[in-house]
C-alpha cells in the first residue's frame, strides 16, 4: 500500500468535505436535530468547524459566510424552507446527548 502524500492526503481530505457537503445539501429532509442526535455533530458545526479553520488560516470570513459555505444558501433562508419544529422526543434525545464543550 502506498500512502499518499501530504499534499495528497489535503486534496483527499478536501474531496471528501466536498462530497459531505453536497450530500447535505441534497438531503434537506434530514434535519439538524436528527443529525446531533445520531452523530453528534450538524451543519452549523461543520459551518462552525470551517469557519475556525478560516480563522486559524488567516481569513476574515464571518459565521453567516461559513454557514452559506455549508448550506449552500443564507441559513435563514434555508431554516425557513426546510427547518421543520423539533419533536419532544427529539429534544429530550438532544439535551441528553448534547455535547458537553
């Protein structure tokens, strides 16, 4: 097996954000909720998780960018065609699973 390289492994690396990011964007029906409750982590952390990096690199962007960047449209335009009201069950299931940062 050959390993790639540095350069290959960001190219890689970069690839696959790319793809997790289409794949979001193509599954609106999947809410964020879902998502934390299941995984752990949402679309505002990846967009969180981007904008850091940006930050770390040098880069003045802003968290409406980085979310922009994630969804693929303004996050308020987003939460108003796709975010649906989180059930009871989804919201005990957070709070008790919730990340403790």
């Amino acid at each position: 097996m050959t390993l790639p390289t540095k350069d290959q492994q960001i190219e890689l690396e970069a690839a696959a954000f790319r793809r997790l990011v289409s794949h979001l964007r193509n599954r609106p029906d999947v809410q964020n909720i879902e998502l934390m409750n299941l995984a752990g982590f949402c679309r505002n952390c990846l967009s969180n998780w981007y904008l850091d990096a940006a930050r770390e690199s040098g880069l003045d962007l802003s968290k409406d960018e980085s979310r922009e960047i994630v969804y693929g449209m303004p996050y308020e335009e987003w939460k108003a065609s796709h975010q649906r009201e989180a059930s009871n069950d989804q919201q005990q299931a957070f709070e008790k699973n919730r990340p403790k940062e």
